[in-house]
C-alpha cells in the first residue's frame, strides 16, 4: 500500500510544504484510492512537519514548493518526494500519479 501526504489551502494544493495546516492523505492500494483523510498537524514548525508525516506512515509526499532540507529528511525516511507540481485539487493530482502524468518541476526554496 501507498500513503501520499499532499499539503492543502483550501482544496488545493498549498504553494509550500512548510506554510500548510493542513495535509490530506491518500492510501492507493493496486492503483486505486482506497482511503482518504485530513490530518492538522500540531505544530507549523518544518522539522516537527516532516516528522509528522513520517509518522504517519507516508511512503510519497506531492508539493509544489519545498526545501532542500525537507527533502533530505524525507529521503532519509525513504519518502519520495514530488516537487513543482501545478496548483490542482488533491484527488486530481494523487489520479495525475496513478496515471502516470503526474508533471514535476524543479520549486526549491533555499
């Protein structure tokens, strides 16, 4: 089973990893959402984010912009990590990865 985290504002995709409050999660099992839910975690800190979603068991984060420390914590969690993907609803770009056109652009915030 897949777990994507994909940070929100609003319905959408938040602009940046760190600035979201929210982060919905999606489990794919055999290329198909089987389970959706919202988590708020409890600090706006990056650190204690990226702990966060570790703990949740993520195995995928989708993000338009993030750091390169986010994305080494994330690879030492052996989390991968979608980066520059365009502003959609969540559910249309976790449906863009099962597809397989799921488009990545370079967005690190230094």
């Amino acid at each position: 089973m897949q777990k994507i985290a994909i940070p929100v504002s609003g319905n959408k995709l938040s602009p940046h990893f760190a600035s979201s409050l929210l982060f919905q999660i999606f489990h794919i099992e055999n290329w198909v959402i089987v389970k959706e839910y919202i988590i708020r975690p409890s600090s706006q800190l990056s650190e204690s984010l990226t702990v966060c979603i570790a703990n949740e068991g993520i195995t995928d984060v989708i993000t338009s912009g993030i750091t390169h420390e986010e994305i080494d914590f994330f690879n030492q969690h052996k989390i991968n990590v979608f980066v520059g993907v365009k502003m959609k609803s969540p559910r249309n770009l976790v449906q863009d990865y099962i597809d397989g056109t799921l488009e990545t652009h370079d967005n690190l915030i230094v």
